[in-house]
C-alpha cells in the first residue's frame, strides 16, 4: 500500500504564527500530488476570499504577486530581487484557496481507528482532541507540530490537562525522540504516528490498519478504587447476557466468561474442559472484552473484587452474582 503523503506535508505546514493548511491548488499538488484530487471534495474547504500570490514551481521558487489587468488578464509577477522569472499566466480557478478542514479530518481519523467522534479544542497550537476511546473517554488528540520542542512543549502541557493519560495522534513519528517518548511515557498516554496507521483511500475515505480497541485499550486509566465497586456489580450484570443472543454450543460466552474471569483458569484449561481449539477460547475472549469493554485481566480484578464482597461484605452483589450465574455452570453444557 502507498504511503499517504499527506501526513508528511501536514507536519510540514506549520509555521511562525502556527498551523496553517492552505494554498491553492499548485500549492497542494505540490506537497502531495494526486492525493489533492482526493481530499479537496473531503478534508479540504475552499476559502472565500481568491489568493493574492502564487507559488513559483519554477526558477525562484517564491510567491508570485497576483496582478489583475484591467483587461481582465491575470498574472503571476514576480518580484525577487533578481528577477528573473517570466510572469505566470492564471486564472480565478488557479486562485482558489483550498485549506484543511481540521474537524473533518478529526471525525475521518476517528471513524478509521473506530471510535467515537469528539471534537475538543485546546489553547495548543495545531492540537484538539478528536475522538474517545471506550467507556472511560480516553482522550484520542490530535497534534501537528513542525518541530521537535513544539511538540514537547505540546505533550508536556496535556500531560497536566489530562491527568488520566491520553492517545496522542502524530502525521509521522519524524519528531520523535527520546524526550519524547520520555514525556508520553510520564503521562501515561501512548501514541501512534498516522503515516504507518492510516492510509488515504482513492474513495476519499481513511483507513486504520488497526482500531482502537486493539492499539488504544492499553492507555484505558485503571478504574478508581471508589469506582470499581459499581464497575464489578456492572460487569455482572452484563455478563448476564453474554449467553443470549447467538446459540453456540462450542465455548458460550457465559461459559468461557465463568471459567476464565470467575474462577481463574487459564485459557488452555478451558480450551480443554469445553472440548475446543485454544483459538476458540481467544475467539470468545476478545468478544468478550469487545462486550463488557475492559481487557480480561480488568475483569478478572473485578471478579475478585467481587468475590471480596460476597465473602458478606455486600450481600446485595452476592445475589446479583447467584441470580445470573446459577443457569451458565459448565456441567450444564451439552458435550460436542
Ligand atoms: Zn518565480
Ligand atoms: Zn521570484
């Protein structure tokens, strides 16, 4: 697959006063050739007001002022100091400035990783949060900095606004140092550079190699102490329902739920006592981490939790515990 060039050229857009995507289409084809053709009906908007210079893509390499003849011819001029430049034919279309839609490039990259659009805008140069991730609202932010201690500056400063860790989006990973990864590494937030992630399809839409659920569910915060309690009794009540739905006579859901998270057992262990392939049993486990939205060692925390207060501490999750699991026990399951 050919790398979104894109990503490169977004990075290569900042500038003095900050993040700036636009230019006219030259501009465009320039930095990222035929990808313009495909972005400028999506993630690109056309501005109102017409350029007043033009990029020189031959010998000077600088703006043309834009002069309009009152013949209505108009023409690229350029004024360098030795100019040696012929003036550059244009039209009104040659003039149309085009620039990033940065919310719609926000909700493109969260429909490709999978998760929820969320659009939040920081007093960061380049950077807003532009999705969340699982129930816990992970913070998905999006930065696009030129150099090294922008970005820095950019990661150091979320860390303290977001205190609960994050998922930081990068265009590429060409800034990243071992500062950087420092930094991320103290604010508990993971990040990903979008050029090996996320590639520009010919229909105008992006692709993840691999969503949220699988790249972002290590950054999840752990589950409050306080919290968890309520998290335990919902994930019981949940699990309730892994079973109904789809009749699968191999491995339920309830089943692989009860022997993995409830008493412990590995999942070579219930690949045997439910007579199926290890890969089932990891089949079932990533639905059933899909479902209740916590990786499995998160459920099995829980479990015990539980099982702390039914040692009588909480009768109410004790019943709750009886009442869903009493029709899911193992010896119930016809064999294969
Ligand atoms: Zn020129
Ligand atoms: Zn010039």
């Amino acid at each position: 697959m050919m790398v979104t060039r894109l990503w490169r050229a977004l990075e290569q857009m900042g500038g003095p006063d900050g993040f700036e995507a636009a230019g006219v289409a030259a501009f465009w084809r320039e930095k990222i050739g035929e990808e313009f053709n495909i972005i400028k009906g999506t993630l690109l908007r056309t501005m109102p007001d017409p350029a007043d210079c033009y990029p020189c893509l031959r010998e000077c390499g600088c703006q043309h002022e834009v002069i309009r003849h009152d013949s209505g011819r108009i023409v690229g001029v350029c004024d360098c100091e030795e100019w040696n430049c012929d003036d550059i034919p244009l039209t009104e279309a040659d003039l149309v400035m085009h620039e990033l839609n940065l919310s719609k490039l926000g909700r493109a990259i969260a429909n490709a990783f999978d998760c929820n659009a969320k659009e939040i805008g920081f007093p960061l140069q380049g950077t807003r949060q532009v999705a969340a991730f699982g129930n816990a609202a992970l913070p998905v932010v999006l930065t696009i900095q030129r150099d090294p201690q922008e970005l820095r500056d950019v990661i150091a400063q979320l860390g303290i606004r977001l205190r609960k860790g994050f998922v930081l989006l990068i265009p590429t990973s060409r800034l990243v140092d071992a500062t950087v990864v420092e930094l991320l590494s103290n604010a508990k937030a993971g990040f990903f550079d979008l050029e090996s992630h996320v590639t520009l399809l010919p229909s105008g839409k992006l692709q993840a190699h691999r969503k949220a659920g699988e790249l972002f569910r290590p950054y999840l915060p752990e589950p409050e102490p306080s919290a968890s309690a309520a998290e335990a009794k919902r994930v019981i009540e949940m699990s309730s329902r892994l079973n109904a739905g789809a009749k699968v006579r191999k491995a339920p859901l309830g089943v692989v739920f009860e022997m993995l998270v409830r008493q412990g057992h590995s999942q070579e262990h219930a690949a045997r006592e439910c007579g199926c392939a290890p890969s089932l049993i990891s089949a079932r486990v990533a639905e059933i981490e899909k479902r209740m939205g916590l990786p499995l060692p998160q459920l099995k925390a829980l479990a015990t939790q539980l099982g702390d207060m039914e040692l009588g501490k909480d009768s109410r999750a004790k019943s709750v515990y009886r009442k869903d699991f009493a029709d899911y026990t193992v010896d119930d399951e016809p064999d294969e």
